[in-house]
C-alpha cells in the first residue's frame, strides 16, 4: 500500500536551499548529513533536493503541489516576506475547486500551494 510521497528536486547550492527552506518556510533540516543531497521536513511532508549545480533555472520544470488547510495565511507570508511569486502565481480560486499560489524556490522550482473550497 503506498502511504507517502517525497518528491526530489534539483538544487543549484545547498546552503542557499536549506536557507530558503528553514529559514523562510519554517521547514526543519535535521539530518543534514550529505553533502550533495538535503531532505527537509514541516507538518507531514518532506521534500528532498538533489545538488545540480549546473541547472539553469530558466529550464529547470522542477514543482510540486502541496495541499494546505491555511492557504491565506501561507500566501500572507509569502507576501510579508516578499518570496517570489510568478507572475501568474498570486492566490486565485482555481476551477478545478482549489484556493492556490505558487513560489518559486532559489533554484527555480515551482512550489505550489492549495487548499479545497
């Protein structure tokens, strides 16, 4: 039976990865043992990163969608903390029935964010 998920996506530098994740997303990086790899972990998801120095973050489709039962006060503090949202990221109400926006992290990963209405 399948029970999780942890999707892994390229990082151009390490340290500024781990950065953008504990110290802006209130992720948390306990087993920071390997140096060309990095997991982070907040409430019940984990996302893992992969050192790929050389992606160039113009082509890099890394994303993920990560479901939330506080969509408003996630995007509250993208905008307190003035993160990068894409131009067609800020929040919306989807038809496909989600409240979302997306981020995009340092290495140009796409992080969105949704809640059911």
């Amino acid at each position: 039976m399948l029970q999780s998920i942890h999707p892994k996506l390229p990082m151009r530098n390490k340290s500024e990865t781990k950065d953008f994740y504990v110290n802006q997303l209130g992720f948390e990086a306990p087993h920071d043992f390997y140096p060309d790899y990095l997991m982070v972990h907040k409430d019940n998801i984990e996302i893992h990163f992969f050192l790929y120095e050389d992606i160039d973050p113009k082509t890099n489709y890394g994303m993920c969608y990560i479901r939330t039962n506080d969509v408003d006060a996630l995007y509250a503090h993208a905008l307190k903390s003035k993160l990068s949202i894409p131009e067609l990221g800020h929040l919306m109400e989807k038809p496909w029935r989600q409240k979302e926006f997306s981020l995009l992290d340092p290495s140009s990963n796409l992080l969105t964010f949704g809640q059911a209405l």
